[in-house]
C-alpha cells in the first residue's frame, strides 16, 4: 500500500498486531485523533476503548484498555495492558 502505515501494538504478553494499515483512529487525552502516512509526529496516553483500524478500505475495531501511543511519519506505535478485536 502506497500510502500505509506501520502499525504495531504491543500488551505486556505479546505483540498483538503488526502490520501495514491505511489509517489508525484512538481516543487520547485530548480528544479523538486520525492518523496518517506523513503526518507530524506525536506521542500522548491512549484512553480506555475502541481503536479503529483501516484496513484494505475496511474498518476493524480493537478493544484496548488504554495505554501510550507515538507516532512518526509513517510508523505507529501502541502500548496497551491489553488488546482483543471486537466482533
């Protein structure tokens, strides 16, 4: 994918995803975020919920019980206690 990113969650046990995505949406601390391949990087506490998850022009949804997310360019990166997809 031309315009993917890296995504990588990680709990305490093992890495649950890591793979390539076109967009990630998480709630943090200061509101809801999108993001994207190039964006400017950042790092903030993910809240206790849904993180969304494009992939090949679907949504898939994680349950995560909060955690810490950084950002850069076209990597992502998630540390969570714990994370499970949801049906």
């Amino acid at each position: 994918m031309e315009n993917s990113l890296k995504l990588k969650i990680i709990t305490p046990n093992s890495i649950f995803f890591d793979g390539e995505v076109e967009s990630v949406i998480v709630r943090t601390t200061g509101g809801e975020r999108q993001i994207l391949r190039n964006r400017r990087p950042f790092s903030s506490e993910v809240e206790k919920g849904i993180i969304k998850v494009k992939l090949e022009n679907k949504i898939e949804l994680i349950h995560s019980d909060g955690g810490f997310i950084t950002s850069e360019y076209e990597n992502v990166t998630i540390l969570t206690k714990s994370a499970e997809w949801e049906k």
